[in-house]
C-alpha cells in the first residue's frame, strides 16, 4: 500500500498513466485532493465524494454516492449486489478517459451537488438481510449465542450475515457459523483480530 499521494503518483505500477489523466480531470472540479484508504480521494467539504482505484482488468472512479447519480449515459457499476451506496466509472485505458472527460466531470459535478444537498443513500436495515436457515437452527438450539450475536453492532451482524449466507452450501454455512462462535461471543467482528 502507498503510503502517501506523491507515491501514489510516481508509482510504475499499472494504470499510471490513466490515474495521473483522471487526477488531471478532477482537479478541475474544485474538490480537495486526499490520501485515504492508500488511495486518492476528493472530498467536498471533508465528506468523500471520489475514489480513484485500480483492478487487474481496469481503473476507476469510485463515487461513494453512486447509487444517488441520475447515470443519464448508464455507465455506473455496482461492485458486488452488497455494495448499496457506491457505484464504480470504469476505464480500461487512457483513450476511454479522454473520450469521457465530460461525462467525468458532469457526474463528479453531480455528486458534489448531491453532497452539498446533504443527501443520504437509505441504506438496508439488518433486519432486511437474510438469516439463513443454518442460523436460526443454531439460534433455537443456544440461546445464549443468539443474545451474543444480537448484542453485535449492526454492522458487525451485516458482517456475519453476509458471510454465513455467502456460502453455496449448507455444510459450508454451518462450517462457518461454527468457526465464528467464539468470535461471536467475544463481541467481535468478522475482521475483528
């Protein structure tokens, strides 16, 4: 991981090229140019508006309000059926990005209307997310891990939700469920050491 923007920028690793035209384009927008999560983020006001990330198979501009852009040109990715607020421009080289200079800026224009408008993705309660089966068995069975896992921070029940439900199998679920026992019953997440 970079340990600060100018590395970031003077690394040879890939997409340099795209990063450093994307870099370009959005500081013509007049957001603030930081260093988080080991990448570039452009803020409005110190609230996230844009993270510039690379892949394996390409680059892009992470709008951590995606979900709340118009996308007239439908051209915003959702990562995974998880991600409920972000929405991913992708770029597979530098042409890609010269032939969207406007759309970039015209969507980055928009989220920073959006944050300025002070708007909030509603996001999914964990009350929506599904329990899977294997789950409510143990939870009849042990009373004790069920007031355990509901003693969790939601965030850290989504974490676990997620991941027991992940699984293709049923013996994969249980496996799973079983391995977070103790984890569980500490009151620590699913990436909690």
């Amino acid at each position: 991981m970079k340990k600060n923007i100018k590395e970031f920028f003077e690394d040879n690793s890939a997409w340099q090229q795209e990063y450093k035209l994307l870099r370009n384009i959005l500081n013509t927008t007049g957001l603030e140019e930081e260093f988080k999560w080991g990448k570039p983020c452009y803020t409005f006001q110190g609230k996230n508006v844009v993270l510039m990330h690379g892949f394996k198979d390409y680059c892009a501009l992470l709008f951590h309000k995606g979900a709340l852009l118009k996308d007239s040109s439908d051209l915003l990715v959702q990562q995974t059926k998880n991600v409920q607020a972000a929405r991913q421009l992708r770029f597979k080289g530098v042409q890609e990005i010269k032939d969207q200079e406007k759309t970039i800026k015209a969507y980055t224009f928009e989220a920073i209307e959006v944050e300025k408008a002070g708007v909030a993705v509603a996001m999914k309660k964990t009350s929506d997310y599904e329990v899977p089966e294997e789950l409510e068995k143990v939870f009849k069975e042990n009373s004790d891990f069920k007031k355990a896992f509901k003693a969790l921070t939601p965030g850290r029940q989504r974490g676990y939700l997620l991941y027991f439900s992940g699984a293709k199998q049923s013996k994969t679920r249980e496996s799973r469920i079983e391995k977070c026992t103790a984890k569980i019953f500490s009151g620590k997440g699913l990436n909690d050491r």
